[in-house]
C-alpha cells in the first residue's frame, strides 16, 4: 500500500509541476506580448510628435538680433534680376558732395535717406554704384523686426545674397542713437555686400560692428509701415518690394 501511495503522490507532483510550467509558459508569452504591444504605441507615438515638430533651418550666430547677412529660412524669392561682380566698384563719387537715395516702394509710398560719404566713403560708393545699377530693383525687406529695424538688399529674400563682392568696415563717428539711422548688414567684420537696414529708434548695437552710412531725412512714416516680418518664425510670404532706388546729389 505504501508503494503505490509513493507512486500516487509523484505521478501529482508531476502534474502539478507540469500545470505550473505551462502557467509560467502562458505568463511568459503575455508579457512578451504586452511588450511589444507597448513598443509600437512608444514608436507611433515617437512617429507623430517627429512629423509635428516645426523645421528650423540655420538661424544667424551671436547677438540673435542683430543684422545679418546669414541664410534663414526658406520663403518665396522675389523676381528680381541676378546681378553679379567679382569685386567692389572703383571710387566714383565726390566725397565733397551730398547724396541722397530716393527708395520708392511697390505698395506705395516714398522715403529718402541722406548718404554720408564723408563718414563712410567706400560704403557709400557701394551702395550709389548698386543703386545706379538697377540692384535694388524689386528687392525686398526680407526682415523687419517691430521696435528694432528694417533690414532690406538681398535679391534672393532669404538673408544669404550679395552682390558677390565683399567690403570693409569703416568706423566714423555716427551712433544708433535714433531713428532712421541707415547702416550695412553683415556676417562679421569686412563682410559687408549689398544688404543694409534702417533703425526704427535707438538701440544697443556696437557701432564697431556695423557701419552706418546714412539717415533717413524724409518719409519715415514708409519705413515705420514696413510689413513685420521674421524669418525665424518662417513666414511664408515675401517682404515689402522696392521698385527703385534713385541717387541724387547736392
């Protein structure tokens, strides 16, 4: 009797151990099964939020304010005509004379800047050469920030053209200590090309880094109406258009 007890008793340790294996066996596979469950809702999830983050191209280095000729987002270019030079203009002007930019806008409206060619003799000369040459033509205001500047030449309307020279820096005496201060934008010392801006008042900028050539004397009310725009917010529309910058002189 007591053998066949011992048999009895083993045959149910072995069925109770073989239900155990298969209860581990079934909880085994349900956590796999939940794990991968919960992959994929990690990955769809990963998936949209990738697809609903904004793209930002490359924003300008340093003060990220400042004026800059560095590319920023991609908007639709004006349809301008592609002037190039492989090098600054020879001097033509008289620094003994005064100059003045009639700039007159596509959606109405007229400003004039007087140009200091004393003060910045080589940037004035630039910018009366790119002028008498049709360069600003259709160009736009690419960036205008509300309480700090309007910022304009570029004939592509990304931040990134030039004219394809390059100048130097000239340091005189003027400050951005007002509005309608007139000066080149660049993207670092002796970089300076085509693009420029306007101050909509005074404002902290280094006058080491940027030279200032001019001042709006007449029409700033036009510049105050400049159509904000950032390019860091990636607009998707253009700036306000110049339809002519004419040179005169005194």
């Amino acid at each position: 009797m007591a053998r066949k007890r011992n048999k009895r008793n083993t045959k149910n340790q072995d069925l109770v151990l073989g239900l155990n294996g298969i209860q581990w066996a079934g909880i085994a596979v349900i956590v796999v099964i939940l794990a991968i469950a919960f992959w994929l809702l990690l990955s769809r999830m990963s998936a949209q939020t990738a697809s609903a983050a904004p793209t930002l191209s490359p924003q300008p280095s340093g003060v990220t304010q400042a004026p800059s000729t560095q590319v920023s987002a991609a908007v639709p270019a004006p349809t301008v005509k592609t002037l190039k030079w492989s090098s600054p203009p020879p001097m033509t002007i008289d620094t003994t004379k005064q100059y003045f930019a009639t700039v007159t806008m596509a959606k109405g409206g007229q400003f004039v800047i007087q140009l200091y060619p004393d003060k910045a003799p080589i940037t004035v000369n630039s910018f009366v050469f790119l002028a008498n040459q049709g360069f600003y033509n259709g160009v736009t205001f690419h960036r205008v920030l509300d309480g700090f500047m309007a910022q304009g030449g570029d004939p592509t309307g990304t931040g990134g053209g030039g004219p394809g020279y390059s100048f130097v820096n000239e340091k005189n005496d003027l400050a951005f200590d007002k509005a309608g201060v007139v000066a080149m934008a660049n993207a670092g010392p002796n970089t300076n090309g085509s693009q420029f801006f306007i101050m909509f008042g005074p404002y902290g900028l280094s006058e080491s880094d940027y030279t200032i050539f001019g001042q709006v004397v007449s029409g700033m009310e036009v510049v105050n109406g400049l159509t904000r725009r950032d390019p860091q917010t990636n607009p998707t529309f253009p700036g306000d258009a110049m339809t002519s910058v004419t040179i005169s002189t005194k």
